[in-house]
C-alpha cells in the first residue's frame, strides 16, 4: 500500500476568505469519492499558527505506485490540481506502508 500526502501553503493574498480556496477545498474532499484507485482518502485544513505550517492537507491510501500514476492522471484529479495551482505551492511524499 502507498500513503500519499500532499501539503498545501497558499501563495500571498490568498486565504480561505477566498472563492478559489473554499472550491478547491470542495474538490479536493470529493477526490476519495470520485477516483477508484483510492482506498482511503481524507482532507484537512491546518490548525496550526506556526510559521512553517502549510495551510491544508489531503492524504489518500492506494494499492501500489501503478494505483498512484492512474490516481495522478485521473480528469477529477488534474481537475483539482488545476485548481489548486492557481493559489497555492505544495509539497508530497508517496510512502510504503
């Protein structure tokens, strides 16, 4: 199984006061729903004040890298990624699990 978690830190002048961010937040929920590929599938948007803090999370559970290379290519995915690209910088890691 692979764990993939992504962090998301909003580019300047963009928060959750913003349009784009509440719909891509809305997208990004329904991603477990939508792509057959995830197993487990959770969002979260950071608590946290410290400066280094990212600002939301998404992480998913697939089956193996082939999984997560189907998962990547996905139309809903990159329709979220295309959202998120608009406002934000991120981070992932895929590990075995």
């Amino acid at each position: 199984m692979i764990r993939h978690v992504v962090l998301f830190k909003f580019k300047p002048g963009i928060g959750w006061d913003d349009p784009r961010a509440l719909a891509a937040e809305r997208t990004a929920a329904e991603v477990g729903a939508e792509v057959p590929e995830v197993r487990d599938w959770s969002v979260g948007r950071n608590v946290s004040t410290r400066e280094i803090s990212y600002d939301f999370l998404v992480e998913g559970l697939l089956d193996d890298m082939q999984g997560v290379q189907d998962y990547l290519v996905h139309p809903f995915h990159q329709e979220a990624i295309r959202q998120w690209r608009e406002i934000s910088d991120w981070v992932m890691v895929d590990v075995e699990v």
